[in-house]
C-alpha cells in the first residue's frame, strides 16, 4: 500500500470514526424527544457579538425573549443587546400565527449564521427556549455559571406535545413544603416542557392553605404533618405570587380541596363540619378513608361554597379540583350528593370541576373532569359521560411508588416502578379511539407520607419524571426504552449541575 493511500485511509478512518462533539451529544439527548429532529454539520457560537431579536408586538412572547435574554446575559456574563430585525450572529425569535404550527409547537433552525426559533403562541416560544437550554453546556444550569462563550450544534427542529396537560402534581398536606421548594419543583417541570402544577393543599393530615372566612383551617389545621413534625400552610398572598411564578413559565396552577372525605383536619379545626360535632385532635398518621364532611347538614355546602369561593378568586386558570376519592367513610349515595352539588358550586363560579376517578360514579357535565388512578372503568364512565380524562394510573405515574425494593423512600401498594416500568406505559391504550379525543392529558402525582423536604421528593421524582414528561409531550410511535435511557443517561450531568438528589437507578448508565 503505498504511503499516500495509508495516510487517506487513516484520515478517512479518523474522520469517520471521531466521537461525536458534546454538542452533538447534547443534540440527540432531549428530553422530552422533539417530534422532528435533524442534527446538521456545523455550529452557532454565542459570543460577545450575539444580538437577540423579537419580532413580534405581543408582550407575552416580548417577556419570554426577555427573559430568555437575561438567563443567557447571566450564563454567558455577556451583554446580548436587542436588535430590531433580523441579522448574522444573531437569535430570531417570530411569532407567527398563520405558520399552523400548533399552540405551544415551535420551529427551531441553528445555523452557522443564525437561530431562527418561530412559533404561534408564547407558549411554543417558551418551550423553544427550555429546548435551547437543554442544548446548552450543562454547568451553564448550574449556581455559578462559567461565564463563556457556547456553541449550540446546527440543527432543525419541528415540535408539538402530543398532549395539552402534561402535569405533575405534589401533596403539601401530608407534608409541608415550603414556598421555595415548590418553586423549585415548578422550575423542573417547566425544564421538561411540563406545564400543569396540581397541588394538593388539603387532607386528614392538614389545611395548608388560607382561607378568609374559616382561619382555623390553618390556625389550627395546619400546625402539624404526618409523624407529628411542624406544618405550615400558604397565605393567599403567597399563594398568589406562587401562581404567577407558575405562569411565568407557562406552568398552571390546579388547587386541589379533597372532599368530602380525606377532611380530618377541616373537622379539627371546625368541628361543625362533622355529623358527630365532636372536638378532635389532629391527626398524624397515614391511614385514609375514615374522614366524611356532614352531608345532612346545610351548613356544609355554605362552607364548601366560601372555600370554593376563594380558590375561585385565587385562580386565573378554568380548573378547581375537588378531590373526591377515598370516601370511604360517606355513603354512597350521600357521595353522589356531594358530588352533584359540588360540581354545581363550581360551575356557578364560571370554574370547571376535576375530581378523582371516583367522581364518575355521580352524573358529570361535559365541562368536569376525571383523574383516572387506578380503576378503568371509571376512566370509561366519565369518557362515556362526556367529561375529559386526566391519566394518572398509580402502576406507571404514581411518583410516590418505591422503584425497587432498595428504595428509601415511597410506598409500594401500587407495585414496584422502576424507571423503564413507567417509561414503557403507552397512555394511548386506556380509553378506546372513539375517546382519544376526550384524554386531555397525563399527570405524575407524587404524595407526601414519606418524604418530608424537596430533596427526599427529587429521590423520588427524579429521574421518572422527565420519562413521563415525555410520555406526555412525544408520540408513544417515536419512543423506546433503549433510545430513551442512552438519553436520559446523559442528563446526570444536568442532575448535577442543578444539585438534584435523584435516584442513581442501576437500569440507567449515568454519564457524569
Ligand atoms: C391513594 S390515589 C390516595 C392518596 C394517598 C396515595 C398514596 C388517591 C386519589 N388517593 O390519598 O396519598 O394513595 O400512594
């Protein structure tokens, strides 16, 4: 062979075989995967040149591009100044709402010259900027950033959730968690493109949020949380100001006061509330169905109708939820009652109704909606009522479940879920095709009775729930497990970077 043609075949080899950049890597290890993908040959370097555009005069779509825009002075430390139209070396953001792509979809083109991001709503421009984020270095996430130039690999993507709620919700009843961490939780979900927060403010265990008109619910409600530790509970001005900081990245907040059962503190405080009248101690365990609200009293629906009067003002959004699972203390057709009533109050509040799956066992107007945990054929009682259906069945998306029997947190009366168990549910097969259309969506729940602070919940959501994030946003055609954990492999680092206390799940090769 002569000297020549070895040297080519050497360059040939090197060149053919050279590992892929990180940002290559980067590239092809989103989470949720994009609907369309391409990695083109090539590089945007964000340096101190970049410019940034918005050309657009909605003033949502000015804040997200502002935001995005700060985050970026803040990981680079350069200055990234606007510019008016369109130019080299710089980040394009449109909104354009005859270009069909779907609301919160978005259109994503780096190049050499430019990123072009376009999309028809705020929403899509947003979760454009969380797939910018993911497509940057990884300490870039972290509290001290290292402040330098980037490049983020040549590529086109064409995005759109599969579903509109893609939601998680977190129990603050059992235990309390404080302002800070719910917000940090809300900075996870809106990372993986979730966009649904549902919190479950009240149980037997506690009331934690304020309520004008009845203050005992948290006075005295509130004061303690599973095992007898401290509680705590939200004013409505934190409350408040949680709520935006949800909506400011495009995260809803859904409250949730289950009735009429799982009520015990509500009783403690206001003992009225009860058949029985009689005072009660708070209670500290974690044992469910034996709490029931007076439904032969008229007065329970004024209280009911004050609560939801307040949740009402509280929330921006359509959803209330109501609870109404696990009442097992109040009679059947008492509970139908409940519900029935209950579902008029909110209506009457211009608010739609969610209640868990046990709500379809009374008759459903097509506004309300059922969470459908862990028996199918409610699920098909609400579809076949009308009323939409959020999946959250406790064998796949229960986040409190145990993964294996080394877990050191959660329960396990819905099964063992390890994170390919949940990864490989398919959601499209629990209601048949002529009901697709009524599934709004998918929700994570995790509760509270074992883990007391956000680092003990990240054990348990983390890694699950970018899998479910994703059951939620890709199609289950585009999906595997073996593309899925390579991906979710690399996502260590970013675990790192942001201080994640997740599981190191041995089914996943961690790449950190
Ligand atoms: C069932 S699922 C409950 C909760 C518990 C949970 C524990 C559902 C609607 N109710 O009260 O916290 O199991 O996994």
């Amino acid at each position: 062979m002569s000297l020549l043609f070895r040297a080519i075949l050497i360059l040939f080899l090197f060149a053919t075989c050279s590992p892929a950049s990180h940002e290559e890597v980067r590239s092809t290890s989103l989470i949720p995967l994009p609907a369309d993908l391409t990695v083109q040959q090539g590089f945007f370097e964000v340096n101190n040149q970049t410019t940034i555009v918005c050309l657009s005069d909605d003033s949502a779509a000015h804040q997200v591009v502002s935001r995005f825009r700060q985050l970026l002075e803040k990981v680079t430390s350069f200055s990234i100044p606007w510019q008016p139209e369109a130019a080299d070396n710089a980040i394009v953001f449109s909104l354009d709402t005859k270009t069909g792509v779907p609301d919160e979809g978005y259109h994503l083109v780096i190049n050499g010259r430019q990123v072009k991001i376009t999309a028809s709503s705020a929403a899509g421009l947003y979760c454009a900027t969380q797939t910018l984020r993911q497509l940057w270095p990884e300490e870039f996430d972290s509290e001290n950033p290292p402040r330098q130039n980037f490049r983020w690999q040549a590529l086109e993507i064409h995005d759109t959730p599969r579903y509109r709620w893609r939601g998680a919700m977190l129990d603050v009843a059992r235990h309390f968690f404080t302002i800070e961490e719910v917000k940090r939780y809300i900075d996870y979900l809106a990372f993986y493109k979730m966009n649904v927060l549902h919190l479950h403010l009240s149980d037997d265990q506690g009331w934690r949020i304020e309520m004008k008109k009845w203050p005992r619910l948290t006075a005295f409600g509130a004061q303690q949380e599973v095992g007898g530790t401290t509680g705590g509970f939200y004013t409505q001005e934190q409350y408040r100001e949680l709520v935006q900081y949800a909506a400011d990245r495009f995260v809803l907040v859904v409250p949730e006061i289950d009735l009429p059962g799982h009520t015990h503190a509500a009783m403690a405080s206001y003992p009225e509330l009860s058949c029985d009248g009689r005072s009660r101690e708070l209670y500290t365990g974690i044992d469910v169905g034996f709490s029931s609200l007076c439904y032969q009293k008229e007065s329970t629906f004024a209280f009911i109708a004050d609560v939801v009067d307040e949740l009402a003002a509280l929330t921006p959004g359509p959803f209330l939820h109501i609870g109404g699972d696990e009442a097992l203390s109040t009679p059947h057709e008492e509970y139908v009652g409940f519900i029935t009533r209950i579902q008029q109050i909110v209506r009457a509040r211009g608010k739609r109704m969610i209640g868990w799956e046990e709500i379809a066992q009374a008759h459903l107007d097509s506004t309300s909606v059922a969470q459908y945990w862990s028996n199918q054929q409610h699920a098909k009682d609400a579809a076949a009522q009308g009323a939409m259906i959020i999946l959250s069945p406790a064998t796949r998306v229960y986040l409190d479940m145990k993964y294996d029997s080394t877990s050191v947190f959660g329960q396990d009366w819905a099964g063992l879920t390890s994170v390919e168990k949940s990864y490989q549910w398919l959601p499209d097969t629990v209601v048949s095709e002529t009901w697709q259309h009524l599934v709004l969506g998918i929700e994570a729940p995790l509760w509270s009775e074992t883990i007391t602070h956000l680092d003990e919940a990240e054990y348990l959501a983390f890694p699950r729930l970018p899998g479910i994030a994703e059951l939620a946003w890709t199609n289950s055609n585009k999906r595997t497990w073996s593309d899925y954990r390579q991906r979710l492999g690399r996502h260590a680092k970013r675990f790192d970077a942001w201080g994640i206390h997740y599981f190191r799940s041995p089914e996943i090769e961690w790449q950190n």
